[in-house]
C-alpha cells in the first residue's frame, strides 16, 4: 500500500499513479479546469494572466494544462509558452514542430529505423513462374 500527503491539502490517501494529490483535490481541480476552457472558449482572445484572475486559477497549473494539450487556444491567441528544447514559442505542448522531427529522427537512427530494409527475397525469373517447386 502506498501512502501519501496531498500536495495540496496535506491530507493521507492511498496513492495509485498521477499527480500527488488526492481524490477530492483532483475533482476540484477537473472543476476548475472545465471553468478554464469554458472561458477560453468565450474569450478567444484572453491571455494568462487575464485568465488566471477570473477562473482563479494558478499561472503554473495553466502552463500545465496547456504542456499537456489540454487547453486548445486559436491562432490569434496571445498565449505562448517556451519550446522545452529551443525555446521557440509554441502554443500548446512541450516540443516545437521542429524539436519533435529532431527527437523523432533521434529515436529512428537508434534503432536503425532510417536504414532500407536488405533485399531477402531473390528476383524470380519469369520461366520460373510456373515450376513446381520442393523443400
């Protein structure tokens, strides 16, 4: 049995996987959450802060939501967040476009997934093609 304080409210609870935070925090926090994208949805054009100041929610519990695409923004939006790898302003997840072909083609040389695969299979000639053949 695994045991742990809520990193919100301090109280036990048996922890599974996740966040460390219990069971009723959790739904608070789903709650609080669909708030947010309701808001987002009605004001396209908000930012963070702005959005953190009506839906009471914290700036880094946003940067989450939207590292973890949970939060969809139009393109006109004015929030961005920083490419983990580059930098580069990205509007929802952790990686640009550009960093997850990098890291892409990274696992792909790893495991020999750029190589063409060696020819097995001899070319048959056409007189073959109707032999009997045997084992």
């Amino acid at each position: 049995m695994n045991v742990r304080n809520c990193r919100k409210c301090g109280k036990l609870f048996n922890y599974v996987l996740g966040p460390i935070i219990c069971p009723e925090c959790m739904t608070a926090q789903e709650e609080l959450f669909q708030v947010a994208k309701a808001y987002v949805q009605d004001h396209p054009g908000c930012d963070i802060q702005e959005l953190s100041e009506n839906v009471d929610a914290d700036i880094n519990q946003i940067r989450q939501w939207i590292r973890e695409e949970r939060l969809q923004f139009s393109e006109d939006s004015p929030i961005r967040i920083a490419c983990e790898a580059c930098g580069a302003m990205i509007r929802s997840g952790r990686y640009c476009e550009a960093c997850k072909n990098n890291i892409a083609g990274g696992f792909k040389n790893a495991f020999g997934m750029n190589k063409p695969a060696p020819e097995h299979v001899q070319k048959r000639r056409e007189s073959d093609g109707n032999k009997m053949r045997f084992m």
